[in-house]
C-alpha cells in the first residue's frame, strides 16, 4: 500500500512537468485509435534539428508513413481481435528528452485513469496503455525502458538494435523484432573476411547505438581466429560540427600504413557528414583519395543519406536488416490526402512540406507569389520512397496484439467482454506471452524470441551504386543469417559488387602483405607485420603464428606446413673424406709398425739406447692406437664403436704424452741438478724401470677419468640433432662435456711436455731429443685447439676427429723417429757412442757464451801487440834454446828447458819478471771466473759418468792419456788420475801412459797389459806444489811492494779441517786479508771439497764395481777411443798454443837449486823467458790458473766425462 502511494505522488508530480512541458510545443500532438485496450507508440514523426534537441521538418518515411503503417495494420488486426485495440501514436523527433516527455504523457493518462476510478462520478474514458512500441533510436529506447519498467509496462522495440537491451535484469520490460547489433558485428566481420580486408579503421556515433556497435565488432575482430585488425577508431559526437568531421578525416588519412576501408557504425545522420567531409577533403587542396565505405543498419538503405552526395557514397556497402516492402501500401498511402485522413494530426502539416504549398494563406499571404495554396490534386506517388522498417512495425503490433489476444483466451475464457484481469494492466503477466508469442509474418518469415528478448538474426549486405535515375540505387549483394540458440552463420555473397574507385577490381586494405612459405608472422604494430622466414628444419604454425622444429628424423614439408619423415644416410666410405682418413691411418700404422721393427732390429745401437728404448716403444704403441681407432671412428655408429671411439683415444695420447713427459722430466731434473755446485744425494728415479713405472702410473689416472665418465654417460648410437639440411646423420651419442673432459688430462700432459721441451731446448747434441719433443709439442697444441674449434661447429665430428687423431699421431711419429731413422738406415757410420755423448759446449744454459765473449774481445784487445813481440819472443827463444843445458822432467817427454844460464841477472830483472808474471796472472785470473760454471758442471758429469760406467762400454769413459809435451810437474797428477779412472772402470785393467810425439794427429795402437793395482790411487801433488811455487814468486813480488807478507790465519788447520768449514766462517777468518789471499784460500777450500766428493764416489764404486770382460778387444777398443780423444786434444792444444806464446810471459821455477853466481839477495833464482814453440810453459801457467778453482768440465775442452781427481790434470793437460 505505501509502495502504491509513493508512485501515484511520483506521477502527479511528473504529470504537472509534462503538462508544462507539452503545453509549450504546439507539436504534441497524438494520433489515436480509441479500443478497449490501448497501446502507446513512439515515432520520429519531425526530424531533429542538428546541434539542438529539438524538432524539426516533417520526417516522411520515419514518421508519417510507421504512423500510417501503424493504423492501418491495427485497423486489419481488429477485424481478427476477440476485443477492440486502440493506438496512441506520439512524436519523439528522434531525440531522449521529448521521447521522455512523450512517455510520461502516456502514464499521465494511466495515472488520471486510476484517479478517476478512484474518484465517485468521474466519467473519464481514457485508456491506460498496456505496452509500448518504439521509439526507433536505441538511446531514446533506453531512456524510455527505464522508466516504463517503474511501472512494469512492456515496451516492444522495432528498431533500437543496441546489444544493452539484451541484458534482462537491467531491461526486464523489453523485446525487440529486429537483432541485436552483435549480430549486424558478425555480419561486418564476415564482410570483412570474405573481401580479405584485414586492416580496417572504426568510426562510431556517440551514443549506446554506436559504442556498443564498436564494443561488439572489437570484441570479434580482436578474436584469435579473426585475421582483421582496426588500425584506427574515433567516436563522433552526435552533434559534431562539420569542421569536426573534416577533422577525423584528416587524421585517418596521415596515417603511416593508410587503411582503405572504414566500417563506420553512425546513424544516418553522421554517414551523411562523413560523405560531406570526405567530398570536401577530395575536392579541395589536399585531393584526398576515397575511402571504402561500410556502414550499420543506421544508414542501411535510406536515400536521404546520400542525397547530392551520391558520387562519395559509391561503391559503397551498407547492412540493412532485412524487412522486405509491404505489398500494397504504396497504393494505400498514395491514396492518402488530408481531406480523408484525419486520425493522422500531422499529415496536413506533412502535405504542405511535402509538396511546398499551405492550405490556408493569411491575409498578407495572399498577395505573396512564393506562397502556393495546396489545390489537393498533388500526388505522393512522385518520388515515393518507401521505408525499410515498416515491416518491423507491422510485427511489433503485430506481436502485441497476439500476446494480447492469448492472455485474453487463457485468462478470459468464458467472458464475452473484458475479464478483470484483462482491465487489471498487469504487465509482468502479459510480458510473459509477449516473450512466447511465434508466427510468421506475410513473408513467412518466422518470428519468435530468445530469453533475451531477441528475434534471429536475418540482414541484407547493400552495395550503393550511385544511379539517380533508378529507383532503388541500392544493390543487395548478399545476405547474413545467424541463429543465437544454435549458433548457425551463414554469409551468402549472391551478385557482383562495385567498389569505391567505380570498378569492380577488388581494392586491397592490409598493411602488410601475406607471408611466403615457410615465414611467419611478427608484429610491429596493430595490423602490420614483417615477415620472418623460419629455419631449414621448421614450419610454421598458422594456429600460433611461430616456427616449430620438426621432430628428430622429419624434415618439412614443401609447403612448410608440416613434417614428414626423412629417410637415414648410411655412411660411405667411397667418399673421398673417408678414403683420405683411412690412408692416413693405414699408412701411419704400416710407418709405426715397420719403426717399431727397425728399433727391435738396432736394438743394441747407441741411438736406439740414446731414445730410452722402452719409453719409445711405449710411445710407438700409442701411436698405432691412435691410428686404429679411426677404423671404429668412420665405421657405421653402434654401442661397440661408440665404446671403442670414447675410450681408447683418451687413452692412447696418454700413452704418448706421459711417456714424452717421463722422458722430458728426466733431462730436466738432470739439469737441475748438474747446476749444484756440491751434490749431497743423487736423484731418484732415473732408472728406466722407475719411468717405465711413472709413465703407466700417469696412463692410469687416464684410465680412472675415463671409467668415471663411462659410468655417468655411457655412449650410444643416435641420430645427429639438427644435422645439416634433410639429412639424417647416424652418429655417437655422447654429451661434449663427456667427450672433452678426459682429453683434458692429456692437454695436461702436453702442457708440462711443452714446458719441460722449452727448458731444455738447448742442451747439447745428445740431448736434441729434448728438442724434437719441444717441436712435437708445439705442432699437437695448435692441432688440438683446431681439433676444439672444428669439433664444436662440424657434423662430420667422426671424421674430423679421425683426421685430428692421426695428425697427432703423424707430428709425434715424423719428429720423434725419423730423424733416428734417418741415421740408423743412412748413415749408420754416425751410429756410434762417441755421437751420443757430451762433446760439445752447452751454450744457453751455463754461460759460456759470455765467457767466448769476454775471451774473444781480450784476444782482439792483444792481437795488436802481436807482430812487436814476435820478432823479440823468437830471439829471446833462439837465445834459451842455445844456452840451456837441463831437461826438465815430464811423464813421458823430455822437454829441453833453459837452466837459467844467465846467473848474471840482477835483481831488477828479476823483479821485472815477477810484475809481468803477476799481471799475466791477473789477465788470465779474469778470463777463469768465465769459466765457473763448467766447474760446476763437473760434479753433475761425475755423477753421471759413475752411474753410466756399470752399463755402458769403455767408450762412455773417453779416458785420457799424457802428451809428450806437458812438463814434469803434471807426470804424477795425470799419472794417479788414469789409475783412477782404470781401477774404477775396470778394475783389472791398466793402461799404462802411452808417450805421445807431438803435433802427430794419428797414434799406433799399444797392446794393453792386464794388471791390478796393488793399492789405492796415490793422491795429487799438483796441486800443492803449483800452488807453493806462485806463493814463493808471489811473496818476492809482495816484499818488494810492501815490505812485509800478512800471516797465514790457516796454518793451524788441516785440510781436512778446511774442507769442512762453512763459507761464513771462512768468510770471517778472511776478514783483512789481502784479496788475492781470499781468492785463494776460497778456490782451496772449494777444490778440497770436491776432491772430497769425488774420492768418496769413488769409494762407493769400487765397492759395488763389476767383473767386466777383459777381452783383447775390449781393451783394443779402449786405446782407439783413448787414441782417439788425445788426438782430439793436441788439435786444440794446437790452437791454443799461438795465443800464449804472443801474449804472456810465463814464471818458471827452476828445477834445480841456484848456484854460487846468483844474486845473494833472492831467495828464489826466477827466469824469465819468451814461451817456446812447446806446450810445457802453456801448460805450466794453466795449470796455476785452474788449480786454484774447483774442478772444471772438460766438455768444455773437448774431453768426456772424467772423475774429480783426474779433471785438474786433464783441463791442464788439454789447455
């Protein structure tokens, strides 16, 4: 009850508005069928003026001919009615506000009716409207649905197309005969997709018509199986000015990829200033080129859109719901006139503007020649357009009448009138049979509704061909169906279309064009692309637009659509890859093989023991395994030649490498050690079987990696992934990290053989296998970092591998043996052990390079002296060589000797001899230090010289015997020295000294004598009496100086005692003394040290020496050797001889004791004379040199390897 009064104040109120308001227009007129039930309906009777609400000229085929339509169709339908229908007809000249006020005058009569019932003796006989129809605008429908479900009264649209009207809960009261515009979207769509227009702009009205419009068509397009895209949109506002349009124009045409069609969803009314926008930019400055035009059923077929526009409007497309003409209302409404159609209030006005003439003229009109009075004979038959919607109207009554008439059979039954639920206006009810109703019109088309309210979908694509003189220029060219509930499409292009450009060639509107085969497309903006073009072994997805790799062993297609299956290669080993591989291999192996029978053949030849022959026999055994396993490599891929490929090659190059790298290390720690100047051990592990042993130690830990990688990846045959262009490659399927990480050990062995090469690069020519294995290793690094770049970008993995393992094997085969080869096969006379050991000086690594140097420029700095002295050296030795008497005692030649026959030299001259001597002293003193290093070397020869002597033949030993030449103070030291070096080698052996005639380069062989020394070697006086000797002539020289000598700070110390003590204590008892002292004291204690060391090797030895064979031949083959190197000595004695004799004056002692005519005042009768054309005196002042240093190499003077005790007495004998 409180519900009932609320509304009836609310519509008293809004009924004082609309009286107001209908009152002020003169146009509030209505057109009435009086029944016993009425039903209201709104048509755009006037236009609306543009840019105002409000209403304009008469609107004919909007307006009066639905109003005419309406009547008559009610009148037809009462003949049939059980009951009296009466229609209300309002104006609402296209606009909300007055369809609103319109609509509020019809429940301003429904209110007035209640009222009335209310009141005791109101006669009023106003219906109340139990629904409505229209208005045709779908915001004007809206507006009037809000508020006629305040009041649950049903409005029925035959027009408003708006997708929002479908939504029931906001719009309970409504359904409509026409379809919803997500229909008229799908039928654009499918416009679109039939033409391939895929890149489109969207213009849209303001207003529910066009934004839902643009919403539903978006929603579509935007679809993933839609390929149309909108490249530009713009609303349009109702109102807009024509500038306005001009400028939506303008701007869709500066766009950077220009769409050619526009779907515009307006009403009539903005189409119509679109054409006019266009026709102004096209005709004016900027020529702008024509669009291709598709609009919504808001222009459909009406022709006052295009009116004097027809030429922009061509070739255009337009939908129009389909609504055929109604059959027999032209006659009908061109019988029309205003004397016998006086339901209609409008259609006087509208006879007056239609044929521009007034029925009734004013005075002051009369006269006025412009003014034409209306004679009544005019026709509308001329130019008679009919509307396309009066169909719709006709079935919106239509529906009404027949919800009506069922609601009236099921509720009013036995009634011949109206029951009292008829008269009650219930509005909820009559919806319901509103909403079942179902016929089919006079086309037999079928009319029903979804429970939205909606109708199906039927619509008519329209081509505008431009033609005035005919009187449809619209072509219908197709049609569009859809069926909501089944969800049935279908677009039936029937005819020929024009197009914008007057032809019927299709215009293209794509930004970009369609893909090739095989390319895919990627965006760059909204509906553009750029093609990209996929991969050999992909094709493209059209569902997802992107390359797809075809699956291991398929190959595309060739329309790159899909894949098929590709049929599997088998290796061939015709190909010219394969038959260079095999060769390789085959021949490396026939090469390994035939060096390996060469070595066992020459087994027992100085350079196939110079190789350490198991070390290059293990190497050769690698290398054949390096070869062989390119037979499992280029053989068809399995489980066994995958295992076979995976395992033995890792394990071949360690073989290799660890025996190169056992090998290296060895000569390097001998090296190391030969630099020592006093050896307290000697070093480990240089047997061969302790690197034989070492080298299978380094292969295991290769053994240990390799298993490990076995057991996480264990290979297997597999087709190659992404293999080149349709090819399907068997290969081992094996991961690179698997593949890589063992040969990672053996790049470890290469680098340390490298290393080990580099340092030992230079050592002498028994050691160049050292350089050979430096120039293997650098040739397999730069292999192997190839073998790494080729392995990671190649398919043919088995092949390169093949060619990379025998090339490796091939540098170490070449390097390695063929330079023995070479010497054992072509020159075996060089197959001998004098070539195989230390005879020449080993420059880089102990500087003697220096040491030539310094020599060589003292030599130039003397040679200018050279001629002066000559003349005055051979008078002065013709002149000794007259007058002496005395031989001075050597070890097997007798040297004449001057005994000093000159007793009458006085005391100045002996002086004089003394200061030369000492100068010559100090000369040569600097050229000895240069030599330090090759006494250094000394002790390391020694080492090697004793460990070699077991094992090796008496031509390891390179014994030395006496020259003829060398004076009596070397007989004891050099005779001591080779019974050393006999008792040690032999042990039954000795060699006596053998007199040697001088400058004779040739020596008969001597038959040896087999005996054992008795005792031990006697020890060497040389030393000590040289050194006694120049302490005497060094003390005559110092007294003269001086005055005076400094004491002795050792004579409380043996030899022994001296030998031991350290070098800072030494140091400290030094502290003062004189320079030369300390020099001598120095090299005494380094010389006793020595001496110490070499006697207790020798000690150990003769311990542990061996019975050898003491064959005639032996010892035969130990006098030609022994021959052999004295020879070698008196060449260089020979050459050294010319330098001593130009360039010093040597001090020699007398040998016997002064006599009576001698200068009382000396103490020591000295001589001083030029040297002779003999090596006595040469050797004499040497002699003093070296016995004060350590002992020296001799390999530095062309001798071999000799013990500590003999190396004073030979570097003596030889400088």
């Amino acid at each position: 009850m409180l519900y009932s009064h609320v509304t009836l104040l609310m519509l008293r109120v809004v009924d004082v508005v609309a009286k107001t308001t209908v009152q002020q227009s003169a146009r509030m007129l209505v057109a009435e069928i009086h029944g016993e039930i009425q039903i209201g309906a709104l048509f755009p009777i006037h236009r609306q003026i543009a840019g105002s609400e409000s209403c304009g000229e008469i609107w004919e085929q909007y307006g009066i001919q639905r109003s005419e339509i309406a009547m008559h169709t009610v009148n037809k339908l009462n003949e049939e009615l059980p009951f009296k229908l009466g229609l209300s007809i309002r104006d609402s000249c296209w606009t909300e506000r007055i369809a609103m006020e319109q609509t509020i005058a019809f429940l301003r009569e429904g209110v007035a009716q209640c009222s009335c019932c209310q009141t005791p003796g109101c006669n009023k006989k106003s219906v109340p409207v139990v629904a409505v129809i229209g208005p045709g605008k779908s915001s004007s429908t809206i507006a009037v649905q809000n508020l006629l479900q305040v009041f649950r009264i049903p409005q029925v649209g035959y027009s408003a197309t708006t997708p929002d009207l479908s939504d029931k809960e906001q719009f309970g009261y409504f359904l409509r005969v026409v379809p919803s515009d997500v229909f008229q979207a799908q039928a654009i769509n499918r416009l679109l997709h039939h033409y391939n227009w895929t890149y489109v702009a969207v213009l849209y009205s303001a207003g529910n018509y066009g934004e839902k419009g643009f919403e539903s068509l978006e929603r579509l397009i935007a679809h993933r199986s839609s390929s149309v895209c909108i490249a530009y949109s713009e609303k349009i506002k109702t109102l807009a000015s024509d500038n306005e349009y001009r400028q939506v124009l303008t701007r869709l045409d500066s766009q950077n990829s220009r769409p050619q069609v526009v779907v515009c969803f307006c009403e009539g009314a903005s189409m119509r200033q679109f054409f006019k926008a266009q026709k102004h930019l096209a005709d004016g400055k900027m020529q702008m080129k024509r669009f291709q035009w598709i609009g919504s059923d808001g222009w459909a077929d009406r022709n006052d859109v295009v009116e004097d526009l027809e030429e922009e409007a061509e070739g255009s497309f337009s939908i129009r719901i389909h609504a055929p003409k109604i059959p027999g209302f032209r006659q009908y409404y061109t019988a029309l006139h205003p004397e016998n159609n006086t339901m209609n209030p409008w259609f006087r006005e509208f006879w007056q503007q239609k044929f521009n003439c007034q029925f009734a003229v004013s005075k002051e009109d009369k006269n006025n020649e412009n003014i034409r009075i209306c004679s009544g004979d005019e026709n509308l038959d001329e130019q008679y357009k009919e509307d396309p919607k009066l169909s719709q109207v006709i079935n919106s009554i239509t529906v009404v009448a027949l919800g009506l008439k069922a609601m009236y059979q099921d509720r009013c039954r036995d009634n011949s009138t109206l029951c009292t639920e008829m008269l009650s206006r219930n509005g909820t009810l009559l919806y319901e049979y509103l909403l079942n109703v179902t016929y089919s019109d006079q086309f037999k088309q079928p009319v029903y509704f979804d429970r939205n309210g909606d109708p199906p979908a039927w619509y008519d694509i329209l081509n505008y061909i431009g033609t005035k003189d005919l009187d449809n220029p619209y072509n219908e060219v197709g049609s569009f169906k859809s069926i909501n509930d089944y969800g049935v499409e279908e677009l039936d292009m029937t005819a020929r279309s024009m197009f914008f450009d007057k032809t019927e060639i299709l215009p293209e509107s794509v930004c970009s064009r369609p893909c090739g085969i095989g390319q895919r497309q990627r965006e760059t903006m909204a509906c553009c692309w750029i093609c990209e073009s996929c991969l050999d072994m992909q094709f493209v997805n059209k569902t997802t637009n992107q390359c797809m790799n075809c699956s291991l062993g398929s190959w595309p297609n060739a329309n790159r659509t899909g894949c098929e299956d590709i049929i599997p290669e088998v290796v061939s080993w015709t190909s010219f890859g394969h038959i260079l591989a095999l060769v390789l291999a085959v021949t490396g192996i026939i090469t390994s093989l035939a060096t390996l029978a060469v070595f066992l053949r020459h087994n027992s030849t100085p350079v196939v023991k110079s190789t350490t022959r198991e070390l290059s026999y293990i190497i050769l055994s690698g290398l054949v395994a390096c070869y062989a396993v390119s037979f499992a490599l280029l053989a068809t891929p399995s489980s066994s030649s995958c295992f076979i490929t995976r395992v033995i090659p890792p394990i071949a190059f360690a073989v290799v490498y660890s025996a190169l790298l056992t090998k290296t290390n060895r000569i390097a720690r001998i090296l190391a050690g030969s630099k020592k100047r006093i050896l307290t051990k000697k070093p480990r592990f240089l047997t061969t079987f302790s690197q034989v042993v070492i080298t299978w130690i380094l292969v295991a830990v290769q053994c240990v990696i390799v298993g490990v990688g076995l057991m996480r990846d264990w290979p297997d045959a597999t087709y190659a992934k992404y293999a080149l262009p349709r090819k399907l490659i068997l290969e081992c399927d094996t991961e690179t990290k698997s593949f890589l990480i063992p040969f990672f050990w053996d790049f470890f062995l290469i680098s340390l053989c490298t290393l080990y090469a580099f340092k030992t690069r230079n050592l002498p020519e028994n050691f160049n296998e050292a350089k050979f294995i430096g120039f293997t290793m650098y040739c397999t690094v730069v292999v192997w970092i190839a073998f790494l770049v080729l392995h990671m970008g190649t398919t043919h993995k088995a092949l390169v591998m093949s060619f990379s393992y025998s090339l490796s094997a091939s540098v170490a085969l070449a390097l390695l043996f063929f330079p023995k080869l070479y010497i054992i096969l072509m020159h075996p006379e060089k197959n001998i052990r004098a070539s195989y050991t230390t005879t020449k000086l080993i420059r880089c690594h102990f500087g003697n390079s220096q040491a030539a140097y310094d020599s060589t420029s003292k030599q130039q700095h003397l040679g200018s002296k050279t001629t002066a002295r000559t003349s005055v050296q051979s008078g002065s030795a013709s002149k000794s060589s007259s007058m002496g008497g005395g031989v001075t005692r050597t070890a097997s030649v007798h040297v004449p000797v001057s005994r000093g026959s000159t007793h009458s030299t006085d005391a100045s001259t002996q002086t004089e001899a003394a200061s030369k001597f000492s100068r010559s002293f100090s000369i040569v003193g600097r050229k000895k230090q240069g030599l330090d290093d090759d006494v250094q070397q000394l002790v390391d020869a020694c080492r090697r010289y004793q460990d070699e002597k077991i094992n090796s033949s008496a031509a390891n030993l390179l014994l030395e015997e006496a020259e003829d030449e060398v004076g009596a103070l070397l007989a004891d030291s050099i005779e001591n020295s080779m019974r050393t070096v006999l008792s040690t080698v032999a042990g039954k052996a000795v060699v006596p000294l053998v007199p040697i005639v001088p400058m004779v380069p040739v020596l008969p062989v001597v038959p040896a004598v087999v005996s054992i020394p008795t005792a031990p070697p006697q020890e060497d006086n040389f030393e000590q009496l040289l050194r006694s000797r120049v302490s005497s002539a060094g003390s005559v020289s110092s007294s003269r100086e001086s005055g005076s000598s400094s004491p002795n700070p050792f004579d409380h110390l043996s030899d022994e005692e001296l030998a031991h003590i350290t070098v800072r204590q030494l140091n400290q008892k030094l502290m003062g003394q004189d320079r030369n002292v300390v020099l001598q004291w120095k090299q005494k204690r380094r010389t006793l040290k020595n001496r110490g060391y070499a006697l207790n090797c020798r000690a150990r030895r003769v311990q542990n020496q061996m019975q050898l064979e003491t064959d005639n031949l032996m010892l035969r083959n130990q006098i030609k050797v022994l021959r052999e190197s004295l020879n070698e000595a008196h060449m260089r004695l020979h050459y050294y001889e010319p330098v001593f004799y130009q360039n010093y004056q040597v001090v020699v002692p007398n040998s016997e004791p002064p006599s009576t005519t001698t200068a009382p005042s000396a103490s020591v009768s000295v001589a001083t004379h030029q040297i002779p054309t003999d090596s006595t005196t040469v050797t004499t002042a040497l002699s003093f040199i070296y016995s004060r240093s350590h002992p020296i190499t001799a390999s530095s003077k062309g001798l071999s390897l000799v013990p500590a005790s003999t190396a004073v007495a030979a570097v003596t004998l030889i400088s």
